[in-house]
C-alpha cells in the first residue's frame, strides 16, 4: 500500500490506494503477435502492383491503384472474419476538384475497417482511435500515372502496419473504436486523409487519437549510417484551431508544448517504450520535415490529436524516384531496400499504443487546477470518469522547462495537493483502469 497525501475542498486529505499494474498482460500479447514475417509479405505484394499511383489504372486486376485497394480490402475482410461481426470492411470514396496534381475531377478512395467494441456500428461511436498509411505511391514526376513506382516503403511500410495491426487486433474486444485506414491522394495532396477528417469533424465524431505511418521500413540513410534502435514521432502544439483567447489562454499557462498532439506524441513514447523496452521513440517537435507533408496534418488541422510516425534515417535515392541505375546507382523504392525488422518495431510501438488507449478509459474532464489563493502547494480537482472499471488517477507533473513528464502520484480520488508550486511545474491528470490500461493526459484550466 502507499500512502498518498489528498486535500480536498472540505479539508479532510489523508488516504492509502493501491496502485494498479503498470502493464495490461493483453497489450503485451497484442504486441508480440506483430510479424516482421507478415509485413514483409504485405510490402511484396503491394509494390507488386507495380504502380499505385492515386491516377492510375482502376481497372486491372494486377497493376493499378484499382488492384491495389481491392487486395487490401480483400486482406481486411480476412481479418474481419476473426472478429466476430465487430469489423465492418468498406470503400470510402470523395470526388475531389482539379488541381495542381489532378488534371481533372477524379475519385479518391480510402479503404477503411472499423473495429468496433459490439457487433452493431454505430452511427456516431463514443471513442474513435484511427491508424493509417498512405497505399498510394508516385515515381519522380507527381504526375506520372503509368511509370513504375513500386512504393515500398514510400508509404508500402506505413500501409504493412495498419494491415498487420488490423491483422492482430481484429480478434480482441476493445472498448473504444479502432479505423484502420489506408487512404489515397497522399502524394496529390493528402486529399483521402483530408476527406476522412472532414467527414469525422462534419459528423461530430469523438476522435480521440490519430497514428499516421509514412516512411517507415528503412534503417539505412543515403549517408551510409544505419539507425534501427528508435522511430520519429512528429506532432506539433498548436493547431489552427488554438486561436485567440484560446490560444492566448494557452501561453499564458504555458501549455505552448503541451497541445492535443503533443500530449499525443507524449503518450507514444512512454507507451511504446514500456512495452518495448529496446526500441525508443524520439519526439519531434515539429508537424513535420522540411519540404514534406503527411496524412496527420488534415486530421491535426481540424483540432484532432494526429502525430507522424517516420523513420530516423531517410534515403532520398529511394523515395519519389523513377526505378534505374544511374552512374552505377539504383534508384527507386523497392522491398530490397528495407529493414523489415526495424519497419516491425515501428508497428509495435504503434500497437501498444492503440491497444492500450482502446483498452483504457476516456481522459478525465473538467480537469482544474486551484488558484483561488496563494500558496505553496497545488490543488487539482477533476471529474469521476464513467467506466465502470476506473481504478483511479495518475497526476503528472514536470518542471516547466522541461519536455516529458517527471513525475507521477496514483490516487482514487478526484482531488489531489501536491506539495510542489503551482507556479514553477505544469500538472496533468489520466485516468487508469484496473488492468493497468492509462488514458491521454487532460491538462488543467485555472479554477476558483
């Protein structure tokens, strides 16, 4: 038993809680059930389309976008087999307008899987949690719909492990909606990302987190160096949205590295990182690289928490190149150039994730931190969380200088005095469930 200090507004505050276990033993199986075998086989078969270029041939049952998507909901409705009525497979489609890279109107389609928590799928869920990669590839023009672009790892690794979790995760139950997503358009434009975002934001949908992989089956750099022991989370503070008073509110607490996907990219890495211990996650802060762009940025741009998974070392030689051998060099994104190894643990990190938050409770509300006087303490105060299942709460707390969270105090109450200042630390607060499972941290507002 440890004894924790409470103080709550009557004034009574001393109490003994039990902490819950730090790891979910389902997320440890959900984890090791991810095949560097399995997402091998999905990257070879999908750069086998040849080309899967978002304008390309539809028709075709072995090249073209068309095969390519109608082999991945084939693949999903496999999966959707194991999961007992719980996974609905099925097209996404949007017509999107001319534009630089879309000479002319065309259809953009997502192939989407649902995981929900029952057999019936609701029209509006209570939590949603999506991971997507893009299946859609391009050679060096943008607009070169016919020429090879085997697309292996550019983004045939970040689609490998969205099948590859759907795969695993289809035969468990879980409490929150799972979208496995492979969208379309990326490299036009993020426009199946774009048109999924607005349709959730439309409909009012609770997305509560966003994992977007892209770029992520290589361990080589064009350099010559080799880094295979972390991946790249990529979020940003603010997004478009965090304006005004709003935003104004945000610096003044100083919450400027502390938005949705930021608390996001927070959650990845302590996840990932318990439960595979050899393998890091570095964040970065920052929407993402130089010069590029991904499908988290629609969802993050519409207030959503998004984050970018990407691997450490990139080699330009083998993204966005038409296939050849040019003074003695191959060009082009091809299977032979990866580390499915490396591209297995990235979608680890990703599973204990997902899992852990689709296992685990919603983010505590109405989170508050105390300002009604001075003081040398800090008093926070919080909603009880619904489920029924709720094993209490875990504060966090840091210096505000610094990027992770320090520390952590459990409690079962719904208040809490910690014996720090409230003027030299940022505080937030998740709740945790008995079989260990956390939610995303929910910063406090000022009270009175």
């Amino acid at each position: 038993m440890k004894k924790l200090l409470l103080c709550i507004a009557c004034g009574t505050f001393v109490a003994f809680s039990q902490k819950p276990p730090q790891k979910n033993s389902l997320v440890e199986k959900v984890v090791s059930e991810i095949s560097a075998k399995n997402i091998r086989a999905i990257v070879e078969k999908i750069a086998a389309f040849d080309t899967r270029h978002t304008l390309s041939d539809t028709l075709s049952d072995t090249r073209g976008i068309g095969a390519a998507r109608r082999w991945i909901k084939s693949e999903f409705e496999k999966y959707a087999d194991m999961s007992e009525g719980r996974m609905l497979v099925e097209f996404f489609e949007t017509i999107v307008p001319p534009s630089n890279r879309v000479p002319s109107p065309a259809k953009i389609v997502n192939v989407v899987a649902t995981l929900s928590p029952e057999p019936t799928h609701h029209p509006m869920p209570d939590r949603v949690l999506v991971v997507s990669g893009h299946y859609d590839s391009r050679a060096s023009n943008p607009l070169d719909s016919v020429s090879a672009a085997p697309g292996a790892n550019d983004d045939g690794s970040g689609t490998a492990v969205v099948l590859e979790l759907a795969r695993v995760m289809s035969k468990y139950r879980f409490d929150a909606t799972v979208v496995f997503m492979a969208v379309a358009g990326e490299e036009q434009g993020l426009l199946g990302s774009a048109a999924w975002a607005e349709m959730a934001k439309q409909k009012g949908w609770n997305v509560e987190a966003v994992l977007n992989n892209d770029i992520v089956g290589n361990s080589k750099g064009g350099d010559g160096t080799r880094e295979n022991k972390y991946v790249r989370v990529f979020s940003e503070a603010f997004s478009p949205l965090d304006t005004g008073s709003v935003f104004r509110q945000r610096i003044s607490l100083g919450h400027e590295n502390d938005g949705g996907s930021r608390t996001l990219a927070r959650y990845v890495k302590e996840t990932g990182e318990l439960y595979q211990k050899s393998f890091g996650v570095r964040m970065v802060y920052r929407l993402d690289r130089f010069l590029r762009g991904g499908d988290h940025r629609p969802f993050h741009e519409r207030g959503f928490r998004a984050v970018r998974f990407s691997e450490v070392k990139e080699n330009y030689d083998h993204q966005h190149q038409d296939v050849r051998i040019e003074g003695g060099k191959e060009y082009g994104d091809l299977p032979k150039f990866m580390d499915f190894e490396y591209c297995a643990k990235v979608a680890k990190v990703n599973g204990a994730a997902l899992a852990s938050l689709a296992w685990g409770p919603a983010p505590p509300s109405k989170v508050g931190l105390v300002t009604r006087q001075l003081g040398y303490e800090t008093t926070l105060c919080w909603n009880k969380n619904k489920e029924p299942d709720i094993e209490g709460y875990v504060v966090r707390y840091r210096k505000t200088s610094d990027p992770t969270w320090q520390s952590a105090v459990f409690t079962k109450d719904t208040t809490l005095t910690l014996r720090v200042s409230k003027d030299e630390h940022l505080f937030g607060v998740q709740a945790v469930d008995m079989e260990g499972n956390r939610s995303l941290v929910t910063l406090p507002t000022p009270v009175r």
